[in-house]
C-alpha cells in the first residue's frame, strides 16, 4: 500500500509493509485518522530524494503526532541516514530522543525527555544550521539543542517512518540492519 505525499515534495510517496492497520482514529481533536503498527516488522519506507536525504540542507524540520502502546526498547519513529550522516527522532527505555549526526562535525546530541505510553504527542526536529543549532520539541516545548557547525551533508541512507531501515546513528552509537520498530499509533507525519 502507498502512502500518499499531501506536501510540497511531489512523487515522494512512501510504502507501508507488512500489514499496519489503517484508519484507525484520530490522535487529537480534529486530526485525520492514524495507523496501527504492530512493533514486530511494520514499517513505512520512503525512496531516496534531493527534498529529504541526497541534497544538502542548513535547515530541516520533521514533526510528527504518536502515542505508543509500550515506550521499552528502542522504537524509531523518524529515520534517515546511517552510520555517518542521519536525522532521527526515536523511542528508548520511556525517552523519547532527538538526534542527528553530521560524517562526525557535529553530533550525535543527547536530546531526550521522558514519555508515557498511551499518551498522544507531538514531536519536532528542527535543524537549523544558520543558528547553529539542532532542536528538539515535544508538544511545542523546546526539550534541548544541540550545536551544528555545518549543514546536514547529503546521504543516501534509506529513510524509514516506524521502523529502521538498513542502518542509523543514535545518541549511543551507530546501528546496522533493519529494526527498532514502533508499537502504536501515528499520525500526520511531515
């Protein structure tokens, strides 16, 4: 199933794999319906794009509204990159964490607040390289930052919504093989 792109990045649809549960209900007033993943293997993919990951950014943003079944383990919500460039913002051991990495000029960042399961938030990454900083929010409250001295090199480390895809850095070190996926629910992914 293909996960239509609503936003300014024609032809960037993702693919949902191994069977996530669709329009289940919305995560907050007025919001769209969300998905289920089961955090055993479902995953959404993006193919590789200038607009995300092979072009060369001083400012990102990626937001996204979840609520987690469970917040043990480490659960990726948002993934690009690999051992050596990436953007992530992920679940670990009741954290929720906002990391990137730049080919070692900068980062990773320790950026983490704490979470509940079964609790609806929205989460933001925000680059920006000509402040010199990486930022973290949850819920429109800034969690931490983190010093950026260049702009985010191009890469093409695969990109992976709920789960990860090939590889990714976190604040603890770099990670291989696809995994860490998700249990709960997402919505409005940007």
């Amino acid at each position: 199933t293909t996960v239509n792109n609503q936003g300014s990045g024609s032809g960037i649809d993702g693919t949902y794999a191994n069977g996530p549960v669709l329009n289940q209900g919305a995560l907050f007033v007025g919001g769209v319906t969300s998905v289920q993943f089961d955090g055993i293997n479902d995953v959404i993919t993006i193919p590789d794009s200038a607009l995300i990951n092979t072009g060369t950014y001083d400012e990102r943003t990626v937001e996204l509204v979840f609520n987690a079944d469970t917040t043990a383990g480490r659960q990726v919500l948002w993934e690009e990159g690999g051992g050596t460039n990436a953007l992530t913002i992920y679940i670990d051991n009741g954290s929720i964490y906002f990391n990137a990495r730049d080919a070692g000029d900068w980062g990773p960042f320790t950026i983490n607040a704490s979470i509940n399961a079964g609790q609806t938030y929205h989460a933001a990454i925000v680059l920006d390289q000509p402040n010199g900083e990486l930022r973290g929010y949850l819920d429109g409250n800034l969690v931490g930052t983190g010093a950026v001295t260049i702009p985010l090199s191009s890469h093409s480390g695969d990109i992976g919504i709920v789960g990860m895809v090939q590889a990714n850095y976190y604040h603890d070190g770099a990670q291989s093989g696809d995994g860490n996926y998700f249990q709960g629910r997402m919505s409005d992914v940007a």
